[in-house]
C-alpha cells in the first residue's frame, strides 16, 4: 500500500500548512455547511441531479442484496437520507463534533463515529461495508489524504463492494470556467477543480 500513496494519483502539490481534517472540524462549519445547501445552485444541483441520481444507485445495489453502508465523512447527514431509504445497517463517520450533532439530530436511528479512520482503530466498528460514499471529500481533501483514505475505504469494504464518490469540480463543465476568474479574482481559492486523471 506504501508505494501507491504520495503523487501516485496525480494530484498538485499542495502546501505542507493545509489540512482538510483541520480544515472541516472549525467552529461554525456545520452552520455554514447547513446553509449552503438550504437554497440556490447547491440546494437546486443536490435536489435535482445528485439526490435522483443516488437514489438509483441505491435502488441498484439493494436489489442485488446490499444492506450494509458507511457514509465517509458524513457531515450533517445529507447522503444518509437517502442510506435510510436503501439499506438497514448504516454507519456515519465523521471527524467534526459540531457536524455529527447535526446528522445525529436528524437520524437518531443511525450508528455514527466520531474519528478520523486513518489515524485510530475506529474502523472496526466499520467494516464489513456492501457500500460506501464519500461525497465532497476527495476534491477538498489533499492529496496525500485522498491516498489514505481510498487505502482505508477499501479495507472498509467487503470484497465486491461498492465506493460511490463524487468529484464536484469538472474543470471541462461550466464551473469549470466560472471558478478559475473566481479564484483569481479572490485572489486565493475559494473553489477547487479535480481533472479526470486525478
């Protein structure tokens, strides 16, 4: 496993001083991740193209005998909406406090952890896994963190599982276009992109 991690997947460099894990867990960011997707284009895109999109993914893959998941980085629970609606033995994990408090409030029937999978023996209360999102993790999360954690979401599943991950930064689509003017403008950024080979 050692020798696929670092620049194997093709990824920028990006400086030592960031870090996603850090990055998520600030105060406020359940809020604020609350309220990004309550109204305009991200509330519009999860409601009219990922939410559909999922819920036949799941269907799918229920039908084919699937009833355990993991959602990756969880959140508020967004994507376990529509776990509940497909499987019965869902996990939720998720490094933030103040985000898990928000998904347990939602879904008091679903086991979550809290703790980053790569650094403790938190993943034996998740393995065995039939399927697994990680949905806005691997665009915002370095690169060497992407490694670890496809090293551990893997060990996660069992064998035929099934990862479901989405990439929400196109550069080839319309934001594509609109986020590099926006980053430049910002002078810093505020929105990333991911290239297929990434």
């Amino acid at each position: 496993r050692g020798a696929r991690r670092g620049g194997a997947l093709g990824q920028r460099p990006v400086p030592q001083s960031y870090s996603y894990r850090v990055g998520s867990t600030g105060a406020g960011y359940g809020r604020r991740y609350v309220r990004t997707f309550a109204e305009g284009y991200y509330a519009i895109n999860w409601r009219e193209v990922e939410a559909p999109m999922l819920r036949g993914i799941f269907a799918r893959l229920a039908a084919r005998g699937a009833s355990r998941s993991l959602d990756f980085a969880c959140g508020t629970g967004r994507i376990l909406e529509l776990h509940q609606e497909a499987f019965d033995d869902i996990v939720g994990v998720d490094i933030s406090p103040e985000m898990l408090a928000y998904a347990r409030g939602r879904y008091p029937d679903i086991r979550f952890v809290e703790g980053d999978l790569t650094r403790t023996s938190s993943i034996e209360a998740v393995n065995d896994r039939q399927v697994c999102t990680a949905f806005r993790f691997f665009l915002n999360a370095e690169p060497s963190l992407r490694a670890e954690v496809l090293d551990v979401l893997r060990d996660c599943l069992v064998e035929g599982g099934v990862l479901v991950a989405n990439f929400h930064g196109n550069p080839a689509s319309l934001v594509g276009i609109v986020y590099p003017v926006r980053n430049r403008l910002a002078g810093r950024e505020i929105n990333k992109l991911m290239r297929e080979e990434e």
